[in-house]
C-alpha cells in the first residue's frame, strides 16, 4: 500500500455493495466478495472455504432464515504502511 492512501473510501463502497447483494439474497454475489480459497466463519456454524462452498453457505441462510437488511457502518480504519 503506498504511503498517503487512504482505503476508506474503498472499504466503504465494497461494503455498500455486498449490502445490496445481501439485501438481494444473492448468495453468489456475496460469495464473490472472499478470495477464491477464502474461508468465512459465521457464529454457530461451520467454517466454509472457497467461494462455491460459501455461496452454498448463503444460498441455504437465505432460503432457511428470513435474512435482515444488512447494514454495516465502519467506525475507524487503520494499516500499517511498511
């Protein structure tokens, strides 16, 4: 990361749009958010790895739990800069 930027911006937009895909209940869209061999870790579930394994995560959140609006705020940001 070069010296001076500032990734807010970025974090906010990103955030912004997996809102959407999450108020959309698209599980593939959402997934698309993590690193091909990402892994997410949701309370009370198991570990999912890789983008396919965590769209299925979604896919079944979705059609089994009525899913909220997804709001996320980011209250503060800070990286190191080597």
């Amino acid at each position: 990361m070069e010296k001076g930027y500032d990734p807010t911006e970025e974090l906010n937009y990103n955030w912004q749009q997996f809102a959407l895909a999450w108020n959309a209940l698209d599980a593939h869209a959402c997934a698309s958010f993590y690193a091909e061999d990402g892994v997410n870790i949701p309370p009370d579930f198991a570990a999912r790895t890789g983008r396919d394994d965590i769209a299925d995560f979604y896919e079944w959140l979705f059609a089994v739990h009525n899913a909220a609006d997804y709001h996320h705020e980011i209250i503060s940001v800070s990286y190191g800069v080597n």
